[in-house]
C-alpha cells in the first residue's frame, strides 16, 4: 500500500476519485471496510495513544481530512495527492448507497439531530434503503449492535466523536460486513 507517515498516522496517497472508485467496488463486492478520517488534532491525539494509533494505521483507508495535513505532508517531502474530507466521503458514500439501492444504518448524534438527519436522507436521497438509525447517547452496546448485525447495512455512519467512533467501530465491524466510517459532528452539520 501507498500511505505516506505523517508524526506516526500513516495516509493513504491517492486522489479522491481513485478512492471513489475503490468504495464503489468495495459496496460491489460487500467487502468489510474501515475509513478514519484524521485531522491534525486526531494525528497529535493518537500520538499520545498507542491503542487509538494501533486502530487508525489498521484501518483499510486513512484519509487526510484537513488542509494542515497536506501541508505537513509537502513540509516533510513526502507529499500526499490530496485533501479528502469525511464530510466529502460521507456525502460520497450516500450518495453511491442511493445509486446503487443499498442498505443504510446511522448512529450517533443528538436525538433530534439522527431524527432530522434521518428525514434528510429519506427526503434527498429516495433509493436509499435506510435499515435503521440511532442517537449517540445510549448506554449499552448489545442491542445497537444487534440490530445492525440483523439489518445487514451496507454502510455504517458512525457519529460519536473521536476517538470514541473508531473504538467503537474498531470493536463491532466483524458484525456486519459494510463500509464503516466515523464521520464525527458531520450529522449535525448535514441535519442544518
Ligand atoms: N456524540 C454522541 N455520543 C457521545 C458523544 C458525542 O453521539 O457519547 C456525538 C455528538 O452529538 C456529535 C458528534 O458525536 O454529533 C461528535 O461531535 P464532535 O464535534 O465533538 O466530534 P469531532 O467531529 O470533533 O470528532
């Protein structure tokens, strides 16, 4: 793989339309995928965490989310194609479920916030098959997972902040064989 280490995060070094192309031919094949998006704070954060490292350099794709990484990436000569954000990839990947008829599962957020965001996707997005949705405030694990695992998404939306999402995600992927990506506050700003 061709991934460029920046203070420790290793970044994959493609442009955002070959990355399009493989999530295409990932939601193709049903393939079990993992999609971290860190951002300058998430690189210092994982610097000090060794488990939450370890979880972002095993994802399947490390994308530079912000405009502080690519030019880190110049100033240390090892230059990355560039700048794909979550919120692009979130977009990109409903977008790809809608096109193609797929399974949709979203978690995290306010409990207003998953509704309205819920509606929006239903509204924006009509050929989405939106199996299920739930608020980031929940106190077990069990049934969340549960139901995803019986709902068989496609792809999960995972919102809980960092680094909580990519633990969470970390530890339940093998339940179901989708796209998983922590998309942060990105519901909050889609729900608008
Ligand atoms: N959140 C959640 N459950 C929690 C903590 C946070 O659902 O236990 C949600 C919160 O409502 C927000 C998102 O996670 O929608 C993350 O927000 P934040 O902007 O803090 O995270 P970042 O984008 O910086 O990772």
């Amino acid at each position: 793989k061709n991934r460029v280490n920046i203070l420790g995060t290793e970044f994959d070094n493609f442009t955002a339309k070959q990355f399009h192309k493989y999530l295409d031919d990932d939601l193709d094949l049903k393939a079990n995928r993992f999609i971290v998006t860190p951002n300058p704070e998430i690189v210092l954060s994982a610097r000090k965490d060794s488990n939450f490292s370890k979880i972002i350099n095993n994802a399947d794709y490390v994308i530079p989310d912000g405009i502080g990484i690519i030019k880190g990436a110049k100033s240390l000569g090892t230059p990355l194609h560039e700048r794909i954000t979550g919120f692009d990839t979130l977009e990109y990947l409903i977008s790809a479920v809608n096109r193609k008829q797929l399974k949709l599962y979203m978690l995290g957020a306010k409990p207003e916030v998953i509704e309205a965001s819920a509606k929006k996707i239903k509204k924006q997005y009509p050929q989405v098959n939106l199996v299920g949705y739930h608020d980031g405030y929940f106190k077990d694990d069990a049934p969340i997972i549960e139901e995803i695992a019986a709902k068989k998404p496609n792809v999960v939306l995972v919102a809980l902040g960092s680094p909580k999402q990519e633990f969470f995600i970390d530890k339940y992927r093998k339940q179901a064989n989708a796209i998983w990506i922590g998309v942060g506050g990105s519901f909050d700003v889609f729900s608008e």
